[in-house]
C-alpha cells in the first residue's frame, strides 16, 4: 500500500512539475507575444500619426488657397460691381440731362 501510494505521489508530483511547466512555457510565449503586438501597433501609431500630419498640412494648404481665391474672388466681384454703379449713375446722368434738354 506505502509503495502504491509513493507511487501515486510521484505522479501527482510529475505531473503537477510538467504542469507548472508547461503553465510558464505558455506564460512566456504569451508575454512574448503580447510584446510583439505592442510593438506593432506602436509602430502603426506611429506611421498612421505621420500620415495624419500630413494628411492635415495637405487640408491646411489647400485650405488657405481656397481662402485666397475666395478673397481674390470678392475682390474682383466688388470692383466689377463697383464699375456697374459708376456706369449705371453715368447713365442716370446723361438721361437726366437729356430729359432737361427737352423741357
């Protein structure tokens, strides 16, 4: 019975170590991966932040060129308006006189 029960130990004992084993070969290649994913999505944060930059100098420029054309575009609108004013009051004018004329 003492032989049987030594025996017994000895596998729980066994098994229990290729357990424990087995439990931090895992562990391991667990952190290892683990580490291999944190570096890869470092890396990914990385180059989708410097796509991001430039994907947002590429907004801010065409941006401030849209402004500019805008602002040229307002201008040119306003002198056009400006030339329609001054031949429109030319005109009132030049009808104004001709109507004296007839009186």
């Amino acid at each position: 019975r003492l032989s049987r029960e030594g025996r017994i130990m000895k596998q729980l004992t066994d098994h229990a170590g290729e357990l424990t084993d087995k439990w931090e070969q895992e562990t391991l290649e667990r952190q290892k991966d683990a580490e291999e994913l944190k570096a890869r999505l470092e890396h990914h944060e990385s180059h989708r932040a410097k796509a991001d930059e430039d994907f947002d100098s590429l907004i801010s420029s065409e941006l401030m060129a849209l402004k500019e054309s805008l602002q040229a575009e307002s201008s040119e609108r306003k002198e056009e308006d400006d030339e329609i004013v001054a031949a429109l009051n030319r005109y009132t004018e030049n009808l104004q006189q001709s109507l004296s004329m007839l009186d």
